[in-house]
C-alpha cells in the first residue's frame, strides 16, 4: 500500500466531501492508496503550499489563483485537477434588491473580503463597469449586516452561506463573479514537479480514485451528509450536510456533468492566465504547461 498525504485547506466538511467517500468507501484502497487527509489544524503555522512543497509524496488542495501565483513567483508546484468547476465565491444579495447582475452594481455598497477584491476588480472592468462607482467596504463588516440594509451585496461562499440566510427567513440572490476571460475553478488539487516526476503512477490512480469519490458521493447524497458529518465539526448535521451538497452538484458538475468531473479546460486556463497577467494579478506571463499538469485528469 502506497502512503500519499493530501493537505487541506480547511477542516473537513462538505467541500472535501468526494475524498472523504473515497476514503471512507475503499476507493484509495481499492487503488492501492493509504491517503491521509489532513487538516489544516496539524500544521497551523505552515500555508498548504509549503507543506506539499516539503517533499514525500503528497498533495494538496487550495484555490487556483494561489497556485498560478506560485507558480509564477518560481515555485515548483502545478494543478492536477479541480474539485470545482465553478468557483462558489460569489455575490449574495436580496431578490428584492434591484441588483439582478454585476451591471446593477453601481451606486451600491458592498462588501467583499481581502481575498476576493482584486477578483470583483478585474471582472468588473472585464464587464466595462468602473469599479470606482461602487462604494466597497473590504474589512469590518458581517453578513448580518446584509439582512439590516447596510450592504446591498457582500461577498459569500455560496455552498454554506445562502443555507445560513435562509434559515433566518432571508431569501437571497447570486451573482457570479467571472466573466469569459476570468473563469475560475475553486479547490483546485496540486502537487509538486518532483512528484509528478517521481510517482506519476500513484498520482494517476489517486486522481482517478477522487474522480470515483466525487461521482458516487454526489450520487448518494443522503449517505454522503452522514458520512461527512461523521468526521466533520464544521458540518456536523447531516440535515444542512444534505442541503449543502445539493448546492454544490452544479459546481462539482460544472457544465458537461458529474462524467467530466475533476478535469479543467486548457482553454479556459489559458484564458485566465492572460487575464491574470493584463490585470497584474501575477507580475509575468506564464504557460499553460507550467501552471497545469493534465496528464492525470
């Protein structure tokens, strides 16, 4: 049995939901794979991308701007495949609002955290919309102040976030933040160059046992809430666990279904790393086959 330790990004829950059913259901095994899981709180004074770049062979997970950045600034990493097609940041507002679209946004307060800014900036001039006429509040505010009046829209991750809202009796609206030429993947699972080079055949069976994970996981709904509530103090009611993932099968699914899970588009990459270069979200341009090593998918 080959030992392969993959470093989350966060504490386990429903977004790690397809490798918490491969884990828990045989599929690692059956591939001849002993896959730890590991949480962040093992190692909370060392970022995930340090912890795979520390050699052995392991992976990790975290979203794909930070891995292209990486990847630019000289660090040796690459993708192997995206957990979600789709990411789930998003804009959350009141259907009542009169923001039915990022072009409804001027005039309007919002608030977004430290790590979406740049991503509303860039597709807010990808769209033609000058990001000065939106008041933007960037730190300091909650999403209770969304329901009191105080923002029109705020920033959310729309796997969780929208479920809280509605049990409170607040109905919302989502507006994606992407645009033809910036369409990001979230939870976007890498590795080092050195272990691609050094065991890219338990790297392919381990891709291929996740892709196994995601498809039967999101299949069994039911069975899967029970199972990540099972290991999960983030989400630990298998009730919310089950709404929660009907939320995520369209960003698990992407656009052509759960068959094509894990894999990503070259095109759509190149896209995005012209874009993150136009816009100086990475200081120099770089290839595609730097970034991504699709071998796997």
């Amino acid at each position: 049995m080959t030992k392969l330790d993959f470093f989350l990004d966060w504490e386990p829950n429903c977004q790690f939901a397809g490798l918490i059913w491969a884990r828990e259901k045989g599929l690692f095994a059956q591939a001849g794979l002993d896959v730890r899981l590991i949480p962040p709180h093992e190692n909370p004074d060392t970022p995930t991308l340090d912890l795979v770049l520390g050699g052995g062979l392991c992976a990790g997970v975290m979203e794909d701007n930070l891995i292209v950045r990486a990847a630019a600034a000289g660090k040796s990493v690459r993708a192997i495949g995206a957990t979600m097609q789709d990411s789930p940041i998003m804009l959350i507002t009141a259907p009542d609002s009169g923001i039915g679209e990022l072009g409804d946004l001027p005039g309007r307060r919002i608030a977004m955290h430290r790590d979406g800014i740049h991503l509303l900036e860039t597709v807010l001039a990808l769209h033609g919309i000058e990001a000065g006429s939106i008041e933007t509040t960037v730190a300091g505010w909650n999403l209770d102040q969304l329901i009191d009046g105080t923002f029109d829209a705020v920033q959310g991750y729309t796997t969780t976030e929208p479920h809280t809202r509605a049990r409170r009796g607040f109905a919302t609206h989502l507006i994606p933040l992407r645009h033809h030429d910036l369409h990001p993947w979230a939870q976007m699972m890498f590795t080092s160059d050195a272990v691609i080079a050094e065991h890219p055949d338990a790297l392919g069976r381990f891709v291929s046992a996740c892709k196994q994970g995601w498809r039967q996981a999101m299949a069994e709904p039911g069975e899967t809430a029970e199972m990540v509530a099972a290991c999960s103090n983030e989400h630990d009611d298998p009730c919310e666990n089950r709404h929660i993932l009907d939320l995520m099968l369209p960003l698990i699914a992407g656009e052509r279904g759960l068959d094509h899970c894990v894999t990503t588009d070259p095109d759509r990459w190149r896209r995005n790393l012209a874009t993150y270069v136009h816009f100086g979200m990475i200081e120099r341009e770089i290839s595609y086959d730097a970034v991504v090593c699709d071998r796997f998918m």
